[in-house]
C-alpha cells in the first residue's frame, strides 16, 4: 500500500517518521520531496588505462571522487554522473519502505537517476546517483525540491531494520567495496 499524505503526516505527528530539516512543501499528496544539500561529488579525471575494481579498497575508491561541500551551485556537465545528497536527515519505521525517484521536471531537462530504495529502518540523509543525458550542463541549487520518495506500508515489520553501510550517513557517502 502506497501512503498518502494523510498517512504520511500521521507518522511525522507520531514521531514515527523523522524527517528533519521538515518544510511546510515536504509533504505531498503521495509521498515526499527531499531537496539538495550544498554537496556535489565529480568522478576524478584518470590516467588513460586506469580501471576501478570495486572489490578493491576504500582508498581506491576514494581516489575516484572529487568531493566539494557547502557549494552555493552545482553543475553537471554533458553525460557526467555525479553523486548528490539530501538536505533532509530522515529515519524510516520498521515497517515502511521507500521508493527514491526523480522529480518530473528534472527529468524532462535531461536527468536521470537509477533507482534508489530507502530500506525499512533506515537513518540518515539519502545519496543520489544523477546522470545528466542532456547535450549541455544542468546548474543545481542547495535546497531545490529534485527527488520525491514514494512509502509503502509493508505487510508485516521487517525482522531486521536496516544496519548496514549506509546507515546513519550524513551527507555523501562513497560507494562501498563488493565483498
């Protein structure tokens, strides 16, 4: 079952959702807008013959990322895939789930974002893959409305709320090593 506004405003007065910084336009009719932190992370330019090995280790794929914090613009250029973050800090129950997506009008300018899950029990600040598909590069703004989560109450709680490597991120978090 997909919540609805009303749903999803009775969790926040319950304490049951957390979503902090919480606007007054955060709430939807079906699900909530998150908006941009003041971060953005590039992909580094590499030596030509350079491969990534995701099961290689942190400092390798730290190596990749350029990470810029409390920028007042972000631009992605022409087939650029960058790493963005949430402004908003949220915890999920135990037994609701989220579907992250893109807004409608960001797409239509030439963004993509594969898509993301916000795990039962989850806490911290979301990170987003973005791609621009667009023949130009996007400017992006800290505290633009740019993805909207969708919940779904799940049948039953889950029997472990999620713990594992992103939990508790605050802002971006690089991408983890394939074990």
């Amino acid at each position: 079952m997909i919540l609805s506004d009303y749903d999803i405003n009775g969790m926040i007065r319950m304490k049951r959702l957390v979503i902090k910084p919480f606007y007054t336009d955060t709430v939807r009719e079906n699900g909530i807008d998150m908006k941009l932190a003041p971060e953005i992370a590039h992909h580094k330019e590499m030596k030509k013959g350079f491969v990534m090995d995701p099961m290689g280790s942190d400092k390798e794929i730290s190596k990749c990322f350029n990470i810029k914090k409390n920028v007042k613009e972000m631009v992605i250029g022409s087939r650029e895939q960058v790493l963005l973050s949430t402004q908003e800090y949220i915890e999920v129950p135990d037994d609701v789930a989220g579907f992250v997506e893109l807004r409608s009008t960001w797409a239509r300018h030439g963004l993509t974002m594969p898509p993301t899950i916000i795990d039962a029990g989850f806490k911290g600040t979301v990170t987003l893959e973005v791609v621009n598909n667009a023949p130009y590069s996007i400017k992006l703004r800290p505290k633009q409305r740019f993805a909207h989560v969708i919940f779904i109450k799940l049948q039953n709680k889950t029997a472990a709320a999620y713990s594992g490597f992103y939990s508790g991120q605050r802002g971006i978090k690089l991408p983890q090593i394939i074990k």
